[in-house]
C-alpha cells in the first residue's frame, strides 16, 4: 500500500479494487472561524465529482508495491466532493448541484465535442496573492486579465494556497486578495479553475516562489517528522503531509483529510455565489506540486536530476505501519518490514539497480496527474514507479486511474502536451509523445474527461502545434480543456503573444493540425489574430511593463 497510489486510490475513493493476485482490496481582510463548518458528514451522501549508505541487499522476490490496500487504512477521499455539495442527503439533490453549478463548459460524458472548440485557460503567477493576502501587483493583473480576455482566452487558473489562507491559526481563513482576484475575473468575464494548494510552493520546476504550509502544521512536522514522506536513507521531504497519516488526528487535533475538506467547505461557503458561474473548476491538491504522487524526484538542494529513476517515499513511520498491515493481509509477512532496499539512488538509471532490473517490465473535480516521460521507453519504467504510477511493459498503469476517476465524474488533468519525442535526450528513452497517447486511450476507455497542460514555458509556434494535435483525440472526440502555462512578462512579447492569439484562436474553433486548411482559411486565421494583436496592444504593453515592476 506505501507504494501503490492505484490502489490508494480505490480506498481513498472506498472502492476496493482487484489486484492481480485476485485480492481485493466576505471581506477581503476578515477571517472565519472554522467551527461553524466543521460538521459530521452524512454518510449517505453521493456527488458525481468526488475528490545512511545505499544497502546492497536483495528486496522480496515479489515489490511491496503489489502489497493490497485494506480498505478501512484511508478515509473516503468523497470529502472533495462533500466539501462542494449542498446540506441535502439526497444522492438526487447532490446530483443537481453539480450540475448547476457544472455550467456548459464540460459536457455530461466527460470529452468535448468535436467542432466546439477547446476552451484555453492561463495560469495565473504563483504569487497572484501576497504573503498579507492581498492582490499582488494590482494593476498589472488586471491589465494581463483584460489581455487575455480580448484574445478570447476562457479563464484563468489560480493556486489557492492552504499556505496562505489558513496560515495562522487552525480553522481561521482569510480569503484576503482571492475574494479581490476573483471579483476581478468576474468583472472581466473570465472564468476560473481554482486548485485547492494543500502543498508548499518552493522546490519544484517553476517554482519562483516560497509559500510553505500553515504555520501550525509546520510546528506539528517540528514535534513529529515522520509527518512528512521520507526515504530509506532519512531524509525528509517538507512538500506535503504524507498520506500515511491522512486518517489520525496530528494536526492539532485534526486529520489532514478534516482539514483539507474543511478548507474546501469554508472556500464553498465564502465564494459560493461565484460557483458555477465564474468558478466552473475545482482542482484538489493531491501531492507534492498539487499532483497525485509521491515527491520521488526532489529537484530542490540538487537531491535528484533529470532524468533520474527518483526513489521510493515510503519509510515514515506511519507508512511503513500501513506496509506491515498490507504485507500481512496479504499473507506476506515478511515483505512488511521494509521498502525496496536495492532501488537506487535519486539519480540512477533503471539498469544501474537490482530492483528495476529484475522487474522486467457543473464544478468539476479535477486530479492532476504528472507526465514523467523520461526512461519511458525502458523496460522498468523506473521514474514512473518510483512516483507511484505502476505503469510498465505489461500493465497500465494510468487506465485503473482513469477508471477511478470517472467513477466519481472527475477530470483527468494531464501534462507534457506540449513535448515532442524528438527534442527530449534519447539516451532517457524520453517518449512524451506516447506517454500522452496512453493516456489519451486510458481516458476514452474509462469515459473520463482529459484535460491537458504544457509541462514547461514554450512561446513558439512549433509547441503550439504539438498541443492543437494532442488536443484533438480522435475523430469525434478532443480534450474538455487546455490550460496554458504561464501569464507573464514573455507572454506578452510581440512576437509571443502574436502566437498566442492565434493559438487561442484555433483551439477554440476546435481546429487541429491534422486537417487540410485551404490556403484562405490559413490565411483568414492569420488576419483575424494580427487583428487581435494591433486591437490589444495597448493593453499587452500595459501588461508586459506592469508585470515587469
């Protein structure tokens, strides 16, 4: 269980799933008290958008990773959707909250129908809201909002940080600059994805910022480390509380499932006017960078480079008690004892280790799923497993995700769709290309929405063209959404933001790639965008100087 996230999933989700063994397993500045939410949860309630030196010694003859879940380990992760459904009991009732407040953006069914476009959304600057609350750089934000709005942009994604809304004190939340930021999408008829950031900003791939946790979770983690997900070798990882706690009460008197839903039901209460009509998505924060895996591959002090295999984060103390109960319901008590010893290090390649080697082989709720596509191509699949994704040669390991996923109506949320097999480092048997195609397929299968991210910063046209090909699914179907990393001063470069516009401009007619334009319509698009760039200039250099300052 420590080291398979499918199958937490299922329990996260209370769905056993089969293993292969056959087992089963209101002002700005003001605060709010969290005792009037915190509240017992009706049990019957349903939502169809749910939320030391490297040992050289052998591991068991079969991966812990295989090890079972007991149900009873997790609690029920439907706290994402109960945190954003009415005080009705009524399974119907939830029902129709979701859909109201669904909007038309997502059709019912998961992917978007061809010829409708796919609606962009930009992600906002990690620092959107300052460290007192308030909107950062007032004025250049709204300059970049009224940009993007005349580009035909749909919205804008914002990270909403547990870090900075309940930083003080347990239960307290100021909403400060998210009731200003939100107010001012509305005024500019933007919609919004708001991510639900249980995690720390700092560390990670374009992370220009620090935003640690709360406060007084930081001094839990002080009084007890095994708090956070650690390696064999001890060292410890501060990016997110380790799941092997989610159901005991550490956190001040809390469980950190009790505080996540909590958060969650105080952000519906204070913003709910705004749902379903400028708040269309909710992201819930699974993970380290709000992604649903383990921090195997820590970039931060130099732990790991690309592109590393990464290495388990199963040796704190409440994961490894999780281990021993998995091991022994599976009648293997001897594998409970310890997580791979003969995996490497952060920075080996599969073939350099004894494990891999031996291997072989309305409001939407929306999961973030990370696009590890470096050793994609080996046998082992290294990267991948080591961040809990049980994907290799002979099993895939995205499709129990998806199918998990569209059990509870929520979006599959994917990246690196920008990348091309090409330009990665052959050597890492890098395959991004196909790592999005099985996805792509994992996600059709189990009749769940796919949306879509760029991995990293990319301005030009050839990775524009990547996203419009991987947008389009297949012949009928294309990804519900696409959002665009990230507005700031390089977006509104001339040259940039000329691209952008007219990427915006084909993925919301729903055009891709590999349809034969006729040479006028190539160059009807082209004067409709270089329309858009003379109409907006004004507000892109406003926009650009702003950010800049």
């Amino acid at each position: 269980m420590a080291l398979n996230l499918t199958h937490q999933i299922g329990t996260l989700a209370g769905t056993p799933i089969q293993m292969d063994n056959g087992v089963v397993s209101g002002d700005s500045t003001g605060t709010v008290n969290a005792s009037a939410v915190w509240k017992p949860v009706s049990t019957d309630l349903r939502c169809a958008i749910q939320k030391p030196d490297l040992k050289d010694t052998m591991s068991p003859p079969v991966s812990p990773c295989r090890s079972p879940v007991l149900s009873s380990m997790r609690a029920d992760l439907s706290v994402a959707c109960r945190a954003f459904a009415t005080e009705s009991p009524t399974a119907a009732a939830v029902t129709e909250f979701s859909e109201e407040v669904g909007g038309e953006m997502y059709k019912q069914g998961g992917l978007q129908e061809k010829g409708k476009g796919v609606p962009v959304f930009v992600m906002m600057p990690l620092d959107s809201v300052t460290m007192s609350n308030t909107v950062n750089r007032k004025k250049a934000m709204d300059a970049s909002l009224r940009a993007l709005k005349s580009a035909g942009v749909e919205g804008v994604m914002m990270d909403v940080w547990w870090g900075l809304v309940e930083r003080d004190q347990p239960g307290h939340y100021n909403w400060g600059g998210y009731s200003d930021l939100l107010e001012m999408a509305k005024r500019h008829g933007l919609k919004v994805q708001a991510v639900m950031s249980f995690h720390q900003c700092g560390g990670n791939v374009g992370d220009s910022v620090s935003i640690p946790l709360p406060k007084w979770v930081v001094e839990e983690v002080d009084k007890d480390q095994d708090l956070v997900y650690t390696d064999q070798w001890g060292m410890r990882n501060y990016e997110y509380i380790s799941l092997g706690c989610d159901t005991i009460p550490v956190l001040k008197g809390r469980k950190p499932v009790q505080c996540y839903s909590d958060f969650m039901r105080a952000f519906k209460d204070k913003f709910k006017d705004l749902l379903g009509d400028t708040i269309v998505e909710i992201q819930v924060g699974m993970g380290p960078a709000g992604e649903l895996r383990y921090p195997s591959y820590p970039e931060q002090n130099g732990t790991w480079k690309f592109p590393g295999i990464g290495a388990f984060q199963c040796y704190d103390k409440y994961m490894l008690s999780s281990l021993k109960a998995a091991a022994e319901s599976a009648g293997k008590p001897e594998w409970g004892s310890t997580g791979p010893t003969d995996a490497g290090h952060y920075n080996n390649w599969p073939e350099d280790t004894q494990f891999f080697r031996k291997e072989n082989g309305g409001v939407k709720i929306s999961v973030k799923v990370a696009g590890i596509h470096w050793h994609y191509g080996s046998r082992s699949h290294a990267p991948e497993l080591t961040a809990g994704y049980y994907n290799t040669r002979f099993r895939d390991g995205y499709l129990p995700i998806a199918q998990m996923l569209a059990r509870h109506g929520a979006i599959f949320n994917f990246t690196c769709i920008e990348m091309r097999d090409h330009e990665q480092p052959q050597d890492a048997l890098c395959a991004p290309e196909k790592l999005v195609k099985q996805v792509a397929s994992a996600t059709q299968t189990a009749h769940v929405p796919l949306a879509g991210e760029n991995a990293l910063p990319r301005y030009d046209e050839y990775a524009h063209e990547q996203i419009l090909r991987a947008a389009s699914l297949d012949v009928d179907k294309q990804m519900c959404a696409f959002t665009y990393l990230r507005m700031n001063p390089h977006l509104f470069q001339p040259d940039n933001w000329r691209q952008f516009v007219a990427f915006v401009k084909k993925m919301n007619e729903g055009k891709d790639v590999h349809r034969c334009w006729e040479q006028v319509e190539r160059e009807q698009v082209e004067r409709e965008a270089e329309h858009f760039v003379h109409v907006t200039q004004p507000l892109v250099q406003e926009a650009a100087v702003a950010l800049m300052h």
